[in-house]
C-alpha cells in the first residue's frame, strides 16, 4: 500500500494512545473519584475505545484514512452541539442540568429561582420555609419549617410556648432522618429540635446557632447537643477558615447571570468528568481527621467561639460534645472483617487498606483532643464508638457506597446520647415510646 493513508495511521494510533491514557490515568487528571483498578462504565469505554482506534490505526488504513477526513467535521459539529447545550440551559431538565458547568447551571436557576429548595443569606445555608423536601440519602419525605429547619410542622411554636428542652447542631447526622428521629422516640416527652445541616463544619454551628438564637421562636435549651463527624468536620472548618465568603453550597444559590457567552467544548466536557464522578457517586470509607499543630488552636478556638455563643444566650444552658466515628474506626479492630466491611460498603473501590489500618489510632487520638478540649471549655463529652464496633463486628452499620450510618448504627448512637443527655440533665428513665 505504499505511503498511502500511512499519516492518517499515524495520527490514529496516537488517538487511539490518548484514549488508553485517558481511561487509565482519569483520576489523577481529576476526570474520575475512583481508584486506578476501579473502572466505571465511561472508563472501560474510553479504554476500549482507544485500543480499537490503534487497531484501526495499525490494521485498516482505508478506514483510518475514513475517519481522520472526517474528523474535522466531527470537531465543528460537537463544538456546535456543545453551544446548543449552553445556550438552551434554562430549559433543560434538572437532571441533566446538575452535570453541567456552574455557568449553565447559573442560567438555569436565573429562570426558576422558585424552585430552589435552599436559600443562602451571604454566610450559612438552609432550606426554604415551610416546604416538604425529599432526603435525598433515604428518600424520605420531611418537613422544612419556618425557619427551615428539618422538624415537625408546628413544632416551633410549641417550644416556643413550652419551652426546648435539647437542641441538635451539626451536619447531615443530625439534618433529617433516624438519629433526630430517635431521639425524639427516646427522650420523649422532652422537646428535641434541629438546626442540624449537611456539609458544613463548626463555624457554620455558631453561625446557625445565631439564626435561630434571633428568631422569634426561640427559648434558650436546657441542653445543646454538638455532634462531630470524625471524617470531615476539621477540614471542612479549615475550609472556613481559608475563605469565610465561600461556604460549601454558595454556587447552589449564586443565581446571576454568568459573563460566558459561548462555550468551547466545555459542556461536553463537563458532563463527561462528571459521569465519571457520578458513577462513583466520589464516596470513600473515610478516615478520621488529623490535626497539626498550627491547625489545632485555629479548630480550638472555632469551637470555644460556639460554646461562648451557646452560653451567652443560654447561661445556664449544657452543652454536650458528641464524637460520631468514621467506618473505619468503627470495623476496624477486626482488620480482615474492617477490609470486608469497607469493601461491601463501597463497591467501587479496592478494599480500602488505610481505613482499616491507621484510623483506629487516628480515631483515640482525635477523640482525646476533644476530650481535653471539653474540659477546657468545662462542657460534656462523649464517645460512644465502643458500642458501635461491638455492634460492627457482627452487623454492617452503614449505607451503601455512603460513610453515613444505616438505621441499625443510628440507632445505637442515639441511644448513648439520648442516655446521656439524660444524666447531664439528671432525669430518671424515660420510657420510650417505641
């Protein structure tokens, strides 16, 4: 065949290798969340798609001359799709448009701000007043109030008018779902209410805690209960602390107009990275967090900030510190079950070797920090990860592909703080109303 088609070849075999080191090396490129022997579906694509362009590229030169002539056309005409897909944005279907770019995504909810279910006033974020939201984790149905606060309809005004007996402040543990919900079983008849709101570490505690602390509803708790994720609590406050003015979910609610009036291939782009991501739904067994020495008087202060603005309101209010551990620390004593556990938790990924490995070590000396820490700030303390891996080492206490606890490891851990809450306030046993 001579020199015929040999360039067109050439430069199929080189696509062909683009390809293949795309699919292999998309993590490191930030393309996927998944390990380098975790495949996606789009990853197996892209790798079978490459080799069969270097098998075109080595065995069919007509075809490769076919396909190189054509690829110019191809080029423009994706280039054209991707503008369509940027400019008719805001009457795309919101599935489609949540793995897109922010920019389109701005464009989207320029025009249907009513249906945004979270509001954000500049510093924190909640859910619209006086809504029903669907969790997204478990699928269930629950009330927003109005202050926006996952609780019962007309719940406000009763502990405005009864007064509030326990208040739950943290992250998505305490947003919605079983470990609100026990408790109210649990501490029945007390009043349990939540400013609890996923994603977002302790300064946003203070933060929410003023909110509600300036509403009409509120009457000072008899006891505030702080609930610590070990996996992500310390970055997401050094997070804060690194820009104050960029909390997690501000691209969510920033509804002006983007300044891009055209695209250059980054819609596609971005709905491929994100398929990518999706299909590992970026879920890992997380370990807990570590500190270093210039980070702790930083972590320190934030939570002493939030103590003081619990007590200034309240001054004879409790406050109780409440340690939720990673899935690692919680199977981890049993290294070959920890392995097995993590690896039927999270599917997608390898057996994860540092989650089984290093957290139990990670997890004592966290929960000691916090544990000097309350007494420094002269507030309770509790770490209830002895029963939780009691439970652990014959049952699995958490969702799929998800470091949240099932309903099985909710449960336990709202019944050691449900019994401690019960100390601190020095009542006899409550009986429960399940």
């Amino acid at each position: 065949m001579g020199l015929k088609g040999k360039y067109e070849a050439v430069f199929m075999v080189a696509l062909g290798v683009g390809f293949v080191l795309l699919s292999l090396f998309a993590a490191k490129l930030g393309l996927s969340g998944s390990t380098f022997s975790s495949f996606g579906r789009v990853r197996w694509f892209t790798l079978l798609a490459g080799f069969g362009l270097v098998g075109v590229g080595v065995f069919n030169r007509p075809l490769s001359s076919y396909l190189a002539a054509r690829l110019p056309v191809i080029f423009v005409m994706v280039l054209i799709f991707d503008n369509i897909l940027y400019t008719i944005s805001p009457v795309l279907p919101k599935r489609v448009i949540e793995i897109m770019s922010e920019d389109a995504q701005k464009k989207y909810w320029f025009f249907h701000s009513s249906e945004m279910r979270e509001i954000h006033n500049g510093t924190i974020w909640y859910r619209q007043p006086n809504i029903s939201v669907i969790d997204p984790d478990t699928g269930k149905l629950y009330f927003a109030d109005e202050l926006g606060y996952a609780n019962e309809k007309g719940y406000l005004s009763r502990i405005k008018k009864s007064g509030l007996d326990v208040l739950l402040v943290g992250s998505s543990y305490v947003e919605s779902g079983p470990v609100p919900d026990d408790l109210h079983n649990d501490l029945a008849p007390l009043t349990v209410y939540t400013i609890g709101m996923g994603g977002q570490g302790l300064p946003y505690w203070g933060l929410q805690f003023d909110r509600f602390a300036r509403s009409r509803f509120f009457n000072a708790p008899r006891i505030v209960v702080l609930n610590f994720y070990g996996g992500r609590e310390i970055s997401l406050t050094l997070k804060y602390l690194n820009d104050p003015t960029v909390p997690e979910w501000i691209s969510k609610n920033d509804i002006t107009w983007p300044h891009r009036k055209f695209s250059f291939f980054t819609e596609v782009i971005t709905i491929v990275k994100n398929l990518f991501r999706l299909h590992t739904a970026s879920a890992t067994p997380q370990i807990d967090e570590q500190m270093s020495p210039s980070e702790l008087p930083k972590v320190f202060k934030v939570l002493s900030d939030t103590v003081e603005k619990i007590r200034q309101a309240g001054p004879q209010t409790k406050v109780l510190l409440s340690y939720i551990p990673t899935p690692g620390a919680i199977y981890g004593p049993d290294y070959n079950r920890c392995l097995k556990v993590t690896h039927e938790i999270f599917p997608e990924t390898l057996p994860y070797v540092e989650a089984c490995h290093d957290t139990i070590r990670r997890q004592a000396q966290l929960s000691a920090i916090l544990s000097d820490w309350s007494q420094r700030l002269k507030i309770y303390y509790l770490d209830p990860t002895l029963p939780l891996r009691k439970a652990g080492q014959v049952k699995v206490l958490h969702l799929l592909n998800d470091p949240h606890m099932n309903e099985e490891g909710d449960r336990i851990y709202a019944e050691a703080v449900a019994k401690n809450v019960l100390e601190i306030l020095k009542i006899g046993k409550i009986g429960h109303s399940r």
